[in-house]
C-alpha cells in the first residue's frame, strides 16, 4: 500500500512539473503577456494633516512667499496659497495620485510675484499629479511642476 501511495504522489507531481513548464514556455513566447513583477506597495494618502510648502520645482520658496496645505478627514483640501486662501475636495485615486475638484478662491490682489507664484501653486495641485512621502515630507509631482512639504503649520 506504502508503494501504491508514493507512486500516486510522484505521478502528482511529475504532472504539476510539466504544467509548471509549460506555462513557463507559453509565457517566454514572443507577444505573450510578461509575467507580473513586484507591486509598489499603495501607500495611506495624508488625509487629517497639515503641510507647509518648503519647496517648489525643487527650488526653496523666494524670500517673503508662504503656501500651507491642510488634508481633513473628508477629503477637503485648504489653504493659504500665497495670496489668497483655497479650499477644493481632493481624492486620492490609484497609484498615489489624487483628484482636486474645482478650486474655491478668496478674490484678494497682491503685487504680480505673489499672484504668478500663487497661479504655480494651484496649477500643481490641480493637475492630477502623483504624491507620495518621502522622509516625513510630502512629495507632490505632475507634469506642471513639483511640490515638497513639511508637516504642520
């Protein structure tokens, strides 16, 4: 009976080898879909945090210009955007990007720096662009610019 039993699981898995190579073949033919790689791991998007804008487009900010990001629990976004103060709902989408809805804005006029630099701010928060934290700072990229915060303001 000991025999009978070690034939049937060497049958087993002589039969899970060969379907283990064929697989292999099919996936190693040309056109055929390449076999998944590692995953990025997702991250938790920031929500319920406070962030202050320490650079932008890799640059320190110019002497005398501010920007603040708040994150709540709802998924609202507001702010201080150099200028004027925002607010605009902002949802995390996949693969660490996030979605701003339309941007509500206090109308105040300050001198043209403070307004291009605010003009910047916005653009690059509301362009669909990808985040992520990195070293306790809050990394936001898209294909307008570059934003990198610290926590709290």
């Amino acid at each position: 009976m000991f025999h009978r039993g070690a034939l049937v699981l060497a049958l087993s898995l002589s039969g899970l080898a060969v379907a283990g190579a064929a697989y292999a073949q099919q996936a190693a033919k040309p056109g055929a879909a390449p076999a998944a790689g590692p995953q990025k791991e997702e991250k938790t998007f920031p929500k319920d945090s406070n962030w202050t804008l320490r650079a932008m487009n890799g640059k320190p900010l110019p002497a005398g210009m501010e920007a603040t990001l708040k994150i709540d629990g709802q998924f609202r976004g507001s702010g201080f955007s150099g200028c004027n103060t925002w607010s605009a709902t902002m949802w995390p989408v996949r693969n660490q990007r996030f979605a701003v809805g339309p941007v509500a804005l206090t109308k105040k006029q300050c001198d043209a720096g403070k307004m291009a630099f605010e003009r910047a701010y916005l653009v690059t928060l509301h362009n669909r662009s990808g985040w992520d934290l990195v070293n306790g700072m809050l990394e936001v990229k898209g294909d307008s610019g570059s934003l990198s915060f610290t926590r709290g303001f």
